[in-house]
C-alpha cells in the first residue's frame, strides 16, 4: 500500500526544493509569500500547495529562459501606471526582452529570487518592505551570488539629500530622479548586455 503524501514540508525541505535558503523561506512566510503554520511543539510547517505554486511559477520562468534567452528585467514599483511605462518603453528597445514586475519589495525579492534578472528597476517608496530594505537585502544576501553582474536601478522622486537621509544606497546602485528620462535609462540597459 502507498504511504499517503504529507501535505507540508519543514523549513529546510522547502528551501532545498525551491533552491534557497531557510532564511529566505521564514522571509517569505513571514511576508505570506508562502502559508505555513507553528505545530504545538515549535515546528515551522510550510503548506505543499504553497512550495508547488512557487516551483510551478518558477519552472515556468525557466521555460521561458530556455525558449530564448531574453533580457530579463524585474520592474519593482507600486504604481500601476509607471509599471505600464517601463513595459511599453522596455518593448520598444530593440531587445529580446523578458519583463516581470513586483508592486513592493518582498514581491520583488521572490521574482528577483525566481528569476536571476539582469536589470532590476525599482522605486525606493513603496508600502510593505520599500526599496531600500529590497536592494539592501540583495546585496546582503550571500545567496544571490548570481546577481553580482546585475545592474540594480533605484528610480525616485526624493532628492540627492533625502536618499542620504534615509540611508542611502549600496555603492553600485544607478540612482535616477523621477519622472525617468529614457535616454538616461537605455545606456543602463544597453550596457547590461555587454
């Protein structure tokens, strides 16, 4: 007789079928990027639905990368309209170019973990987990060693002093005042393939 399918992984089961770390898996379950309950005795239990929906997303992203391999760009905004913008402006480049937006940072941390993008565009306000604690938390991560060649583009309307104000950036990070003009954007993206 068949032994019936648990429908749960621990932490570290989770992290090793979806290819990161148990760090990043308490990350996205305390985000609700994945469902998870605490069982009496203290252990993390993560939902099978959850990790399968992700590995499906993930898979899927893969096939579009094996298909062709596209330029691919992660657009992390909360403003539905300038993510239309950075699409329509993206597919007019004489580029193969695969685009993938997020609406806050801890969205924008799972696609940029799915995907291995080779420009990352985000605003710096946004609810949630803004940019700052987003690009902050990339470069941190000793995880993603695959994104040491991407370019990472912070776009905002705060002024010079305000970034430093809150912090400022990860040296490396290509600051850029809101509204975008294009032709400062394209050299960005133009020299990210070569």
């Amino acid at each position: 007789m068949a032994e019936k399918q648990k429908d749960y992984f621990s932490s570290r089961e989770a992290a090793k079928l979806l290819g990161v770390a148990v760090s990043t898996i308490q990350l996205w379950v305390n985000n609700g990027h994945l469902k998870a309950w605490t069982t009496s005795g203290g252990h993390r239990r993560i939902s099978r639905s959850s990790v399968e929906s992700i590995l499906k997303e993930q898979n899927e992203i893969l096939d579009c990368h094996n298909e062709e391999r596209a330029l691919t760009v992660v657009i992390v905004d909360d403003d539905a309209s300038q993510l239309r913008l950075y699409q329509k402006y993206l597919l007019t480049l004489d580029l193969d170019v695969t685009v993938i937006t997020a609406q806050d940072g801890y969205e924008g941390l799972v696609k940029i973990g799915n995907t291995n993008p080779d420009i990352i565009i985000t605003d710096l306000v946004m609810p949630n987990m803004d940019g700052f604690k987003m690009v902050r938390a990339l470069t941190e991560l000793t995880e993603v060693t695959e994104l040491t060649d991407c370019e990472i583009i912070a776009a905002t309307g705060l002024t010079e002093n305000e970034v430093k104000e809150k912090g400022g950036l990860p040296q490396g990070v290509h600051l850029l005042t809101k509204p975008i003009k294009f032709e400062d954007l394209e050299p960005l993206i133009i020299n990210s393939q070569t």
